[in-house]
C-alpha cells in the first residue's frame, strides 16, 4: 500500500475518533499498524483500544512493543490502563521509579534518557511529565498513601501549571493549608501569556484572606478579556460571567455566611448550567444552612437522576438531604465539605 493510502487511513482513524466511532478507529488503526510496524502507528492503535474501553487488550499491545520502557508516550498509556483497571501497583510500576519531597520537587528519576515521540503536533501540549506526577498521585490516592498522593499533586502543578487536575484534588480533597495553597501558587511558573490563569487559580484556593484582598483578586480575574474582532469592541469578551469563576465566588459568600447571597447567585447558575457539579454542591450547602426544604428535596431526587453511576453514594447523601430539611441536628452535621465529598466519590 502506497503511502498516501496509509496517510488517509490514519485520517479515517483520526475521524472515527472524533466522531466516538471507536470500533471503527480500532479496525482501520489494527490494519494502518499492521502495513506501517511504525510505533506512532502502533500507539494510535492502543489509543483507540484505549478509548473503546478495551482497557486489558490496548496494555498488552503497549508492553508488547520493544519501545514501551523507552517513549513515555506508550508508558503513560499503558499505565492509563491500569488505572482504569485498578491495579494501582502495577501502575505504578509501569511508570517507573521516581521520588518526590514534600514541596513537589521530583529526584532519583531514572526517565532522562527516554524518548517522547509525537508526530505533527501543533497545539499546546502539557507536559507529559506532569502526567506522569498527576497520575502517581492518583495511585497513591487510591492506595490511600495521602500524604505521596499530595506530594506527588504538587509535583505535577508544579511541572506544568495548566495540569488543572492537580490543582482541583489538592484543594477539592482539603489536602493542603491555605498556607500551603498559597504558597505552592507563588512556586508555579506561568508564562507571560498565561497570566489571567495565575489570578483564576488565586480564587480557587481557600478563602482566609481579608475581604478587600479576595474581592481584588476577583475583580483582577473578571478584568482578563480578549477581543475576537479588534475592530469593533461590542465583541470584547471577559470572565466576568464565567460559570466556574462565579461559582467560586458562590463558595466565597457560602464561607462568609452569607447564605441567601450565596443561594440566590447559585440558583441563577443552575439556570444557565444546571449540571455544574461544584455549583450544585455549594448550592446545596446554602440550601442547607437556609432550610431550603423544597430545593432540597428537588436537588436530592436530581442527583440520583442526574448522576446514576454514582448512585449508591448519593442515594446516602439525598437521605441526609431530606432530613436536613426538617431536622436541626441533621442540618448541623451537613455541611459544605461533607456534600463535596460525597459528590467526589
């Protein structure tokens, strides 16, 4: 098969893909590796083992390869597997040994000699060693080793700060102080282009400082804009009515105790996003603190509907829910934390 053929089969590849037709992707990317032997080749194909959930199947083609150990590429997929397959120490094994200090600061890393193979790529990537520190941290999260989970969260942000995931389990999960948040942002090293995401992760940390220096950095968010058509500025776009910032000043005013404020900004996001998770469990914490009965029962009925793969903890949570709506104790024992925890599972 002439080239340009392949160089189309790997476009039909690339179509399924995009299309979520991934049995097809699997059939053209076995017959593409099959005429190439090309390890790009090899790796579209785990990749599309990977994304139809053939999970055992795209981890043995990946070991099988002579490259595995020798393009992080094929390293990190492999482990991806075993992830989805929860066999955390294996994981951790294909990724390789590696060791972290508490501020995130990764040494006695054996990967200086391995390659990072990547073919025509023109966006902005991040940094597969981040990856590799974020997914290390998963394990040892699911291994419940807290304290490397964490380590290894700082040593991902830290690698690449637009590897957001890490961010959200160290302050989703209440790992770190707000000291701590605080300063691990001051350690991140953001391009000049980047900066509107330096001041977005500022309103994403705890809350603690005073009123007039968390309002600033709000503001300095909502300030960030950029104009698709310089040449008229009606099309001048901002953050200022972004669903995730606003949702973090919801949370702002819910730590205030400013409830009402809190529950009335959220019932106005829902409308727009009714299935923002951070939104929807801020709004039940004021819901909560309100003795919004009726809300409660809605959004307690909603999760079960809304979130079915996750049932099990929210048929747990909606029980809560509607005693707290008419019992003072159990209002007391539901709060913020408690909601997002039980969402998170």
């Amino acid at each position: 098969m002439r080239e340009e053929q392949i160089e189309k089969l790997r476009g039909v590849v690339r179509d399924c893909v995009s299309k979520h037709l991934y049995s097809s992707a699997i059939f053209f990317a076995d017959k593409v590796a099959a005429f190439t032997d090309d390890p790009a080749d090899i790796y579209m194909q785990a990749q599309a083992l990977f994304l139809g959930r053939h999970y055992r199947r795209a981890y043995h083609l990946l070991n099988a390869s002579k490259i595995v150990l020798r393009d992080l590429r094929f390293r990190y997929l492999a482990a991806k597997c075993l992830e989805e397959l929860r066999e955390w120490d294996q994981c951790l094994l294909m990724l390789g040994d590696a060791k972290v200090d508490e501020h995130g600061n990764v040494y006695d890393t054996k990967d200086c000699n391995v390659m990072y193979l990547d073919k025509d790529s023109e966006d902005r990537e991040i940094n597969i060693s981040s990856a590799i520190c974020f997914l290390r941290g998963r394990a040892y999260e699911a291994l419940e080793n807290r304290a490397l989970a964490r380590h290894w969260y700082k040593a991902a942000i830290k690698a690449d700060p637009l590897c957001y995931e890490a961010l959200e389990c160290l302050t989703e999960n209440h790992m770190l102080t707000f000291e701590e948040e605080t300063s691990l942002l001051s350690s991140l090293q953001f391009g000049p282009e980047d900066r509107w995401l330096s001041s977005f992760y500022s309103c994403l940390i705890k809350k603690y400082d005073k009123e007039c220096v968390i309002e600033a950095k709000f503001r300095e968010v909502e300030k960030e804009s950029t104009n698709s058509n310089p040449s008229s500025p009606s099309f001048m776009h901002t953050l200022k009515n972004n669903t995730d910032l606003l949702a973090c000043k919801a949370e702002y005013f819910n730590q205030c105790g400013e409830y009402q404020k809190c529950f009335e900004l959220t019932s106005d996001l829902l409308e727009k996003d009714p299935f923002h998770l951070k939104c929807t469990l801020v709004h039940l914490a004021a819901a909560v603190e309100l003795g919004n009965s009726n809300e409660l029962y809605l959004m307690a009925s909603n999760l079960v509907k809304d979130y079915p793969q996750k049932s099990s903890h929210h048929l747990g949570l909606s029980h809560g829910l509607l005693l707290a709506a008419t019992t003072t104790v159990s209002r007391s024992m539901i709060n913020h934390d408690v909601i997002s925890a039980r969402l998170r599972v």
